[in-house]
C-alpha cells in the first residue's frame, strides 16, 4: 500500500478517534489538529524509510568532514531562508496565509538546525553523493571555490519551490484539519457535502505539504529538475497569493448565485447535478494521492502514472475546472447578455491559466524519456483517445 494511502487511513482513523472522545473546545481542536498532521506526516515518513530499508541497510562509505561541514552549511541556509522568506511576505503582504507556520517552524528551527550534521554524515554513509548541489553551495559561501551560477541553478531553484509552497501548504492545512475537527456533522445533503468537501480538502494539503517537506533522495523522491522558464513559474504562482488576488478579481461573477441556488432537493437534477460535482472533486483530490510524497509544482520528482495519470496527463487541472464551471454556473443568475459574458470570461480566463500551466509542464518534462514515453502512450490510448477514437466510429 502507497504511503499516502497510509497517510489516508491514518487521518481517517484519527478523526474517528477525535470524533468519539469529543472535541469542543478551541484548545482541543488547536492540539488534536497538529497532533493529527504529525501522526499522518509520520506514518507516511516512516513507511516510506521502511520499503527502502534494504537500499539503506547498511554503510557505504565514511563521508569526509568538509563534505559534512559545506552541505551542513548549505541546508543550514536554506532552513533559516525558509523562516525569513514568509515573514518577509508577511510583512509586505498583510494577508499573507502563513502566520501558522512562521510561528510553528520557528519553535522547531533550533532543533534542526542542530540535528542537520548529523542528518548529513547519516544519509552520506547510505546514499552517497560526494559533489551535488548542497556541496558546491556550501563550498561557495566558506569561500572554498568560485561562485559558478550553473553550479547552483538547479539548488536554488528547487529551494525557491520549497520556499515558496510549504509556508502556504502547511498554514492552509492546519486551518482545514481544524476546521474539520470543529465540524459539526448532520445528515442534511448541504452539510454533508461541505463536511466532505473539507474533508477531501485536507487530504489534498496533507499530501501536498508532505510531498514539499519530504523530498529526499533517501526516500527516493528528490527534485531531479525544476522548471526555469519565466512563463512556468508565472502560470503556477498565479493561482496562489499574492498573484491569486487577481485571478480572483478576473474570475469574480457578476452574481452570487451558485448551484444550489437555483436547484432543489426535490429535483433529480439536483442529484445529478449534486453527483457531478461530488466526482469532479473527488477526481482532483484523488489525483494528489496518486502523486504522495512526489507531490511537489514545477518540479520533476519522477514519473506518476497510477490512479487517474494512467488515463489522461492532467486529471487534477480538469477535474478542478470542470468543478468551478459546475459550481458557479456562469449562466444562471445573470441578469443580461452582457453580465453572462463576463461570468464566462472570467472563469475562462481560469481556464486558460491551467492549461498554460499543463502546457509549461509537459514541455519541462518531456526533456525526460520516461515522461515522453508516458505522453505518447497517453496520446495513442489514454482516455481522450479512446473517446474520440469510438466518436469517429459512430461518424462512420
């Protein structure tokens, strides 16, 4: 069984435990909601470490002090970066989702920052790799060597991913699993599907926040190549703050009205309208199991082809579009021509920024033989294919 499947049953198992003593008060939820996320980190982390016992069984070399000294160095920087960079954002973005995570990280800064050389000389003996990024890094600020950009592009880079996303991942995902916590379940359709909605919610931060946190390659899971082009970087962070504001303010209808507004329970299309959208998210949240702790944005961490990857290369950015669409429906509500197409400009221009972020993606990737042997097999039988291959039989 996958690690995020373990992480799954863990939450699960977790909140049913919750569920049963009780929780409510905000102290409660404030500890159990951490408690739960270091359970399912740990369970993940360790069944990870567990399936690659052998590759790690034993010691292959004695790594050299001034190997240990420059990498310690290099990871050192990076972990203080990691603090500095989301209380700056703070301080120039007021609103700025990650007051949760400086807070907590900070506590937990000291004890890594005195466990990295240790971390270093233990990963060294099992999976060496003398003269990487981190080494040439370090050597570079003790002033052992010139400093060569190209040496250090591709560290920086992936450590710009990591600054970036993980502050964000973890603060949104304390906030949904304490909300989860504090739920307050009732067989009503409306409640049950805003329960699941958090629910599936939280698993998707859960994933995504151990996939940043834990990118190793002594858990086989390291950044092999970030994406470096502009327009990459650009059609990714727009959908997160601060740059989400204005896909929000793009995207904003000109009405209020949402699905459920204008159907009722008692109508069948309620249900099927009610299922649709069920799928769609579930489809999305699924697709983020499917990556587990390779999880990561503008990054290539290795080729992901089960769950829905086996049938199309972008389950996750459709299943997402086609819920906004469901979700707000453009078309009712309006008052005029005019007002139904801004409401469909605006989550159209949504659109578009996830197709450029799939377009950006697979051009990354395909420098990579496994990923463009996926592509071409996806195009000849992937799920797109197949229907488009029986549409033409009915035409014939």
């Amino acid at each position: 069984m996958p690690a995020a499947w373990r992480m799954l049953f863990t939450f699960v198992a977790g909140l049913s435990v919750f569920h049963i003593i009780g929780i409510d008060s905000p102290g409660a939820v404030f500890t159990g909601a951490r408690l739960l996320i270091l359970a399912c980190f740990l369970i993940g982390l360790g069944y990870t470490l567990h399936s690659r016992r052998y590759a790690l069984a034993c010691s292959h070399t004695c790594p050299e002090e001034d190997q240990i000294r420059a990498k310690s160095l290099a990871i050192r920087i990076g972990l203080l970066a990691l603090l500095l960079y989301p209380t700056l954002m703070a301080r120039l973005f007021p609103e700025w989702p990650t007051a949760v995570f400086n807070f907590e990280f900070l506590i937990a800064l000291p004890i890594l920052l005195l466990a990295t050389p240790y971390y270093v000389r233990w990963a060294e003996e099992r999976m060496p790799r003398a003269n990487d990024g981190y080494f040439y890094f370090g050597q570079a600020v003790l002033q052992q060597r010139p400093w060569r950009m190209r040496e250090h592009k591709a560290l920086l880079l992936a450590w710009a991913v990591k600054l970036f996303f993980i502050p964000l991942m973890y603060s949104w995902l304390v906030e949904a699993v304490e909300m989860l916590l504090a739920f307050d379940w009732r067989l009503h359709p409306g409640v049950l599907v805003s329960g699941l909605f958090v629910f599936g919610l939280c698993i998707d931060l859960l994933i995504a926040a151990g996939g940043y946190f834990f990118a190793s390659r002594l858990l086989g899971n390291d950044v092999l190549s970030t994406d470096a082009t502009l327009l990459g970087w650009l059609s990714c962070v727009i959908c997160y703050p601060p740059l989400l504001s204005i896909l929000h303010a793009v995207k904003q209808q000109t009405d209020d009205l949402i699905w459920s507004d204008w159907l009722h329970s008692h109508e069948p299309l309620y249900w099927l309208w009610a299922a649709l959208i069920t799928a769609s998210w579930l489809a999305y949240w699924l697709s983020t199991v499917s990556f587990g702790l390779r999880f990561s944005n503008l990054s290539w961490r290795g080729l992901v082809d089960t769950g829905l990857y086996r049938y199309t290369k972008h389950p996750a950015y459709l299943s997402k579009n086609i819920y906004w669409w469901l979700y707000t429906v453009p078309f009712v509500g309006v008052e005029n021509t005019e007002d139904m197409l801004r409401n469909v400009l605006g989550l159209s221009f949504v659109s578009l920024v996830y197709y450029m972020r799939a377009r950006t993606e697979e051009r990354h990737l395909l420098a990579f033989e496994e990923y463009a042997a996926y592509a071409a097999r996806i195009e000849r039988e992937g799920l797109f294919a197949r229907l488009n291959h029986r549409l033409r039989r009915i035409m014939a």
